[in-house]
C-alpha cells in the first residue's frame, strides 16, 4: 500500500488532469455508471461530525472511500475546519492501493468541478471574477477557475480585509490579477462569483447580482446558505447529484431542500453538471439568466482526484510503501 501525505499530493497532483478526470466522473454520476450510496456521519456535537463517502467510477477504474471530519468550532481555534483522507482499493480484487490525505484533495476537487461550471456555464466575455472567502476552498477556486477561463481582474471578497489582502497578494504573487475588497465591491458588477464562506445568513442577494452572472457556491454548513432563496429560484440551478443534493444535509444541501419541500424548486428543472459535460442538457438560456452551481461534494469527485495522484506517484515513484 502506498501512502500519499500532503505534501506529496501537491506535489503529484495536475490540474488540468484533475479537471479533465472530475468531468470523466460527473458523467459516469450523472449517465448512472458510477456507484454512490449516500454520505452517512457520525455527529460529535452540534458542530462537529464524521462522515464517509465510498464511490466507484468506472471510466477512471477507481475504487475508493473518503472519511471527513468537518469542526465549525476549529476555525475559532485557528484550526482546519475541514480534515479528511482518502483510501484506494483494487476494484477486481478489494486490496486496498494507497492511503493519501485528503485535505489538499477535497479543496482542489471541489474547485475542479466549481471551474466545469464555469467552462459551461459563464458567459464568454466574463472579464471578472469574485472569489469570497480567504481559506484553501477559496484560494483553489481562483486559481481552478482561472485555468478554464481567462479573467482580466480576480477581486478576493471577505469580511476580514486583512486576510483577503494576504490572500490576494499571494494570488498576485502567483501571477493573477488579483486584489482584494469588501464583499459588496467583490460583487458588484462581477461576471463569475466563486463563493467558498462558512456564513449562515446569505451573502449573495437578488439586488446585489447582475443578470447573467455565474454563481458557484460551495459553503457546506448545517443551516448555512450562501444564496438567497429568491435569487436562487430564479436561477438555473446546476448540481453535481440530484439525489443527493435536493437531499437535507449532511447527505445534501439544506438550503436546496427546503426550496423542492415548499415547492419554490421543481427538482427536475435543476440540472447535473455531468448533463452538461455529456452533452444531454442544456445550460444558461441567454446572456441575462443568472446560473448557481450548489456543490455539496460528492465520492466521486474524491474518487477521481485520489486516482490523478495514484497514478502520478506510480509514475514517478513518488510515495511510501507500507504494509497492514
């Protein structure tokens, strides 16, 4: 068995060959070839759980299972919210292949799949792109959705303008054109908004966003709801799983299921991005229709990320080898 840390991952992981194997694996999802029970988790209080998410995507022949704690209160602490690792099994025979930490993985799958949205679903002439929030789910969207499409000005929106410079001049440092501001500036007049919060009131309103702008929210909290409910029922909105999504949290998004159980949401006009990437439905109707991609993450996603590093650190040696 071969163990990945993190500092390997990054070192291992491509992104262009994680968005091309994300997109393999939202259609496996969406076309019903991959296999994906429902996200189960262990509650330690109210703010802190364990959950697992095994999948199997055929077309990438990988076979693995996340475990994930999520502790709201650790960002208080200066701590990481999110921790997770990864492990990789033989599909043909259930030997277990690698065990590789997750942490970098879950940011840059979840910015991975946010930036297929973007390459369907942004207008053509975006020119500028709202990031909101400064942790690592923020910092990968810049740098994901940039890699799909080229933005003339990246705005790093928080309500502490110190850490949103810090991450802006970071971003800068690696060559986007980045700069920070408050969250109403990042927002106005912006073409894409990247939102990555742990807010629980919502930050992106109806009056505040111009038609034709592309939403990717990808706050994931008990309660939590990036977007307003009358901006979102007016949105096309685009999923990575219905029947996971339109679920109540931690299986899905709470915000998207009390929206289809007040009947303001009819679940089959939400789309799958895998729908999109295959081709079998389309995406934004003109250039003023306001799109939301809801993420809540989904096994596959993880499946196919830990399987773009397996294979590099196969290739290059990368890695430690250990036996249970």
């Amino acid at each position: 068995m071969r163990v990945l840390d993190r500092q390997a991952v990054r070192e291992l992981l491509d992104a262009d060959e994680l968005v091309d194997a994300v997109a393999a694996a939202m259609v496996d999802l969406s076309l019903g070839r991959a296999s994906l029970p429902p996200r189960i988790a262990a509650r330690v209080s109210g703010a802190a759980l364990l959950a697992t998410m095994p999948a199997y995507c055929p077309t990438l022949g990988v076979l693995a299972a996340k475990l994930l704690t999520v502790y709201l209160d650790n960002d208080a602490a200066g701590l990481p919210v999110h921790q997770a690792v990864i492990a990789v099994f033989d599909p043909a025979t259930g030997r277990m292949l690698a065990l590789v930490d997750g942490d970098h993985l879950t940011a840059a799958r979840t910015a991975a799949c946010s930036a297929l949205s973007v390459r369907h679903l942004a207008r053509p002439d975006s020119q500028v792109l709202a990031v909101l929030g400064t942790g690592p789910q923020a910092r990968e969207h810049a740098r994901y959705a940039c890699r799909v499409h080229d933005f003339a000005e990246v705005r790093i929106g928080a309500r502490d303008p110190v850490k949103a410079a810090g991450l802006a001049d970071d971003l800068a440092r690696e060559g986007f054109p980045a700069r920070s501001a408050t969250i109403a500036a990042a927002i106005e007049d912006a073409d894409v908004v990247c939102a990555a919060t742990s807010t629980v009131e919502p930050i992106l309103r109806h009056g505040d966003v111009r038609p034709g702008t592309h939403i990717a929210s990808v706050g994931y909290i008990p309660n939590g709801r990036e977007v307003e409910a009358a901006l979102m029922c007016d949105a096309l909105v685009v999923v990575e799983h219905r029947d996971t999504s339109l679920q109540p949290f931690p299986t899905g998004s709470n915000d998207l299921a009390e929206l289809v159980s007040t009947k303001q949401l009819d679940p089959g006009q939400v789309v799958e991005i895998g729908e999109l990437v295959a081709g079998r439905r389309a995406g934004r109707e003109g250039p003023g229709q306001v799109t939301v991609f809801k993420s809540v993450g989904v096994a596959v996603q993880d499946a196919a990320a830990a399987s773009v590093v397996l294979t590099a650190a196969r290739r290059t040696g990368i890695g430690v080898e250990v036996g249970l």
